[in-house]
C-alpha cells in the first residue's frame, strides 16, 4: 500500500512539474512580448506548446507573437490549433497577450 502512494505521489509531482514549466515558460514569453521582443518570445511560446501540447493559451500567444513578427504564415497554424482546442473545451488559464 505504501509503495502505490509513493508512486502516485511522484506521479503527482512529475505532472505538476510539467505544468509549472509550461506556464513560466509562457510568463517568459509574455515579458518578452512586453518589450516587444516578438521573435524572442515566439521561441517561449513554442517551448511550452512542446512541452504541453494541451496549452491553448501557449499556442495563441505563439500565433501572435509570429505574427506581429511579420510572420503571417508561420502563425496560422498555432492560431488554427488554439481555434480548435477552443471547440474542443480545452480553454487556457491566465490571460492572453492581446485583448479586444
């Protein structure tokens, strides 16, 4: 019985690992996006998609971080794949980099 709430326990710890390292790695991205440093935050944004294909919110900011990157074409898929996470339920945490 120990043993199997050991295992879930790490587990447990190893998914809430992951998570916190997606999302600071967005909150990087977000600074960047801040200072206008598109491209530079374009390469957070894709460490966390990567990391978490599950962020919604990490493939937005990448589209548009590639996008006012002048990027048009490499943004529409992380763009496309947040539309479809979006019907899908998977809605993201926390707030995006562009509002209206």
């Amino acid at each position: 019985m120990g043993k199997i709430v050991l295992i879930i326990t790490c587990l447990s710890a190893a998914l809430f690992a992951k998570a916190q390292d997606d999302q600071s790695l967005v909150a990087k991205g977000n600074e960047l996006y801040k200072k206008q440093q598109f491209d530079k935050a374009a390469e957070e944004y894709q460490k966390a998609a990567d990391l978490n294909t599950k962020n919604a919110k990490a493939q937005y900011n990448l589209g548009d971080a590639l996008y006012k990157s002048k990027k048009v074409e490499a943004a529409e898929n992380p763009l496309q794949t947040h539309q479809k996470m979006l019907k899908m339920g998977q809605r993201s945490r926390g707030h995006y980099t562009m509002k209206g």
